[in-house]
C-alpha cells in the first residue's frame, strides 16, 4: 500500500506529473497536521457529541467543554477532511466517522486514535536511534496508564481483522490447543475459538501486559476456553509435542533474527506432528525500492521502538525451516493492506 498525495483537477494532475508539486509538503507538513487534527477530535470528543444527533457549535462546546471559536474550527477542518458533515448550522457524523471513531461502533478505532498520542511520544526518538543505535523499547518504560492505552488500542486494531483471521487461519483437523504467544487482549484467540468450538486456546503473556489485558479479555465471556499463562516465550519451557497451532502476532518484530530462529526451534519441538506454526505481522519486501510505504514506515517504526523491525516473507521461511518445519501457504491478510500469515507445518 502506498501513501500519496492524490490530486483534484487536471492542473494539480499536470503538476504531479512534471513534478513541480512539492509533494514533500504533503508528505510531511499535511500529514501530520491531519494526523493530529483527527486524534484530537477523538481526545476532545467531538465525534462522541455527534453520536446520537446533530448539533450546532454551542452545543458541541458544551458537550466537550472546549472553547466555542476554537471548537468551530476544529469542526470545520474535520469536514474538510471528510469526517464530518454540516448543514446549514447543524453538523453530523460522516458515515465513515460513524464506522470507526466512535467508542460502541463494531470496529472502533477510538482506542487506537488514543494510542496514538502514545506513539506520537515514540517517533520523536527517531533521530536518537539513527545517531546511537538505541532503540526506546517502550514495553520497558511505559507505566501503567499507558500500558492500559497500550492494550486498548492493540485491541481495536485487532477488531478491524479478526473476523478474517478466523475465517483464513488454517487450523488442523480435529485441533483442540492452540498456543497464542503474545496474545495480550486475546480477541484474535477469541475469535478462533468462536469458529472452532472444540478449540481452547492459552494466551502466553508478560506478566505485565497481562495485568491490564485480563479486563478486556473478561468482556468476552470466553473464560472456560480462552485463559492467560503469565510467562516469557523466549525462555519458558513451551511443552512437548503439546499444540495443535501456535499462533505469534506482531511479536516476532521485537525480536532478532537469530532470537527468532531459536523461538522456531522451540515452538517446532512444542507442535503436535501436523501442527502449525503462524506468524501473523505486517510483512515488508526483501529488497528496499519505492512504493512500499507500509513496509518500510513499520519497518523503521519497530526498529526504533523495539529490538529489531518488521521481517520479509523468506526472513520468516527461514526461521521456519531452520527449526524443521515445512513452508505451508501464506495468508495474505485483504481487511489490513501488507499483513499476512506465514505459516509452516510439523511432518
């Protein structure tokens, strides 16, 4: 998927193709003004006051608590950017601000515009690992309320796909223990389990990071089948010949490549002969070039973040097949643009 700057009209057209726009703007000054411009009517709740009914300026003040010339022109940029609508002095949700801003809509992504103010924080320590080659690792500094926002938005962005997740996952005949490592909220291990009701899965997680997901999980009412184990994958004993499916979820980017190898290892050893092991992440092409704008910007976003970035299809193989596991197909995720599931099979 590629970001870009989409002209209107055949002279912004013309522009773009004798490359004269300066395109860098827009790269980089607009989108971050739209960018926060967004997050804040989130924050403010702007999009919570327009929930039920239409309402004028005053009202929408009122409601938010916010100053009234000022709440006018946040509200006037959110209808240049398509979120909101307004009508003589009335202004209402637009349908895909309804879809995904608000708290109780089905694919929320109130939580996640929440996160990003965490992540915003993140970003800015770019410069600082380019220079020194430190990453921030945010799990080990973040306290508790942002670990709360942390999971919250890890959650609703996994609501955009779990229901794909479940559908496209292959799962073994007559398959009954799946291990999700790194599973935190669960929802993806919950909506497994919904599609496969012989299936119970384990949710092995920090201990931390269980402390502020066991909430969210509980909202399920999927206890008898979808638990946590409080533990480290990278050291706890995974059992033996144990899992009918291992299921890894935007984890494997914190690790190194030769971390990686040596979790496959241990989860092939841990799988029943049959069993797979997934791992479901953004996925970025082995050799750099233009137009992979989903690859490289998670890719640097990891890096600087955490211990390492996002991986290629054939890094993933080769973790696989070092540990003795055979290449099944991969699963090519259409709800997110450049996740997939790369999957292997115990023989």
């Amino acid at each position: 998927m590629k970001l870009i700057a989409a002209p209107e009209n055949w002279l912004e057209r013309l522009a773009v193709w004798l490359k004269i726009a300066p395109t860098p703007i827009s790269d980089t000054h607009l989108s971050f003004m739209m960018a926060r411009t967004i997050m804040v009517g989130v924050k403010l709740g702007v999009f919570e006051a327009l929930a039920e009914q239409s309402r004028t300026v005053d009202e929408i003040a009122t409601y938010c608590s916010t100053h009234k010339t000022a709440t006018q022109t946040l509200l006037n940029t959110l209808v240049h950017l398509g979120y909101i609508k307004l009508r003589r002095d009335q202004y209402r949700l637009s349908t895909l601000a309804r879809k995904w801003m608000l708290k109780d809509a089905n694919q929320s992504l109130y939580d996640k515009m929440m996160l990003q103010f965490l992540e915003w924080e993140f970003v800015e320590h770019y410069e600082d690992y380019v220079r020194t080659g430190q990453p921030v690792d945010y799990h080990n500094y973040m306290n508790n309320q942002q670990w709360q926002i942390y999971q919250r938005g890890m959650r609703s962005v996994a609501g955009i796909s779990a229901d794909e997740v479940a559908l496209r996952t292959p799962i073994p005949k007559k398959a009954t223990k799946l291990l999700d490592i790194g599973g935190a909220h669960g929802y993806y291990s919950v909506a497994l389990c919904r599609r496969y009701p012989q299936l119970q899965s384990t949710i092995l997680e920090l201990p931390a990071a269980i402390e502020h997901a066991q909430d969210i999980l509980a909202q399920e009412e999927m206890s008898s089948r979808v638990v946590h184990h409080a533990g480290d994958a990278l050291t706890d004993d995974l059992g033996r010949s144990e899992w009918d499916v291992i299921f890894i979820s935007s984890l494997t980017h914190h690790f190194d490549d030769t971390t990686n190898i040596a979790l496959a290892k241990r989860i092939a050893q841990a799988l029943k002969p049959g069993g797979y092991y997934i791992v479901q992440d953004f996925i970025r092409i082995d050799t750099p070039k233009s137009g992979d704008h989903l690859g490289g910007l998670f890719n640097l976003f990891f890096a600087a973040t955490s211990q390492a970035g996002i991986y290629s299809e054939s890094e993933i193989r080769h973790w696989q097949q070092q540990a003795g596991l055979q290449p099944h197909r991969s699963v090519w995720m259409r709800t997110i643009p450049g996740h997939a599931q790369i999957v292997a099979k115990k023989i």
